[in-house]
C-alpha cells in the first residue's frame, strides 16, 4: 500500500522540488549555451539553498508563492521540449504495434526466432490458465469459428 500515489496531494516539499525542476527546465530554454546555463541554474541552486532551513511553515507557503509567481512572470515565451514529449516535434510519431501482430508472421519468419516463439507459446498458455482460473472458460457461444 505504501506505494500508491495520493491522487492530486502534494507535500510541501514536493510543490518545492516541482518548481526547482521547473525553473531549471525554464533556464535551459532561455541559455543555449552549457557553461552559462550551468553557471545560472548553480545561482538559481543558491537561492532555493538559503531558504531549505525555514521551519516556519507561514513563511515556507509563502516563498513558495513568490517562487511560482516569479517563475510564472519569467516563464520563456517559447519552452523547450523534448521531442518524444507532449507538444515536441516526434510525439507520437513512432507507432508501437500490438503485441497479437506477431501472431501473424509467416512461419519461415518464425523459424528465425525459434527459442523466442517456443517460450512465447508456453507464456501464452500459462496466460489461458491463469485467465480461466480467475474468470472461468471462456462460453462457447462467443467464440467465433
């Protein structure tokens, strides 16, 4: 149970690291350069460093406001994105085909792979098995022959 994530529930110091993470992401799009990035995302480093020590929790929510409000005035108007992400150039492009296609392959295609389709066909059965044992035998009316 230890292990579920608490659905929309963020502890103070996650929002902290979220908006680190962010303002590091929000650097990166404005320094194309390494060395001048690494040396503002060190200062930016220093600035969350001085205030880890505030046990003042009034305090804390409120340089955490001030954080999102600076980083959302600064935000660059162009973010960088990763390609494979959400809004990036390649998202999406690569298609993943289901795993039943290679059901479908011709056999002299099979017999290049035989170690892999023999423990394909053992895993399948051990998958029928372990369906029937928890939801029964399939009916015999909703096959289709």
């Amino acid at each position: 149970m230890a292990h579920l994530p608490l659905l929309g529930v963020k502890t103070h110091s996650q929002k902290v690291c979220s908006l680190y993470k962010r303002a590091l992401r929000n650097l990166e799009a404005y320094y194309d350069r390494r060395n001048v990035y690494r040396y503002q995302a060190v200062l930016l480093r220093d600035r969350f460093d001085k205030n880890a020590k505030v046990t003042d929790m009034r305090k804390a929510v409120e340089l955490l406001k001030e954080g999102e409000n600076e980083l959302f005035m600064l935000q660059h108007p162009i973010p960088r994105n990763f390609a494979t992400s959400v809004g990036g150039v390649a998202h999406e492009r690569v298609v993943t085909p289901p795993d039943w296609v290679i059901d479908y392959w011709h056999p002299l295609e099979k017999a290049h792979y035989p170690e892999y389709f023999k423990r394909r066909e053992e895993r399948k059965k051990e998958f029928i098995a372990m369906w029937e044992k928890e939801y029964g035998p399939a009916d015999k009316k909703d096959e289709k022959h």
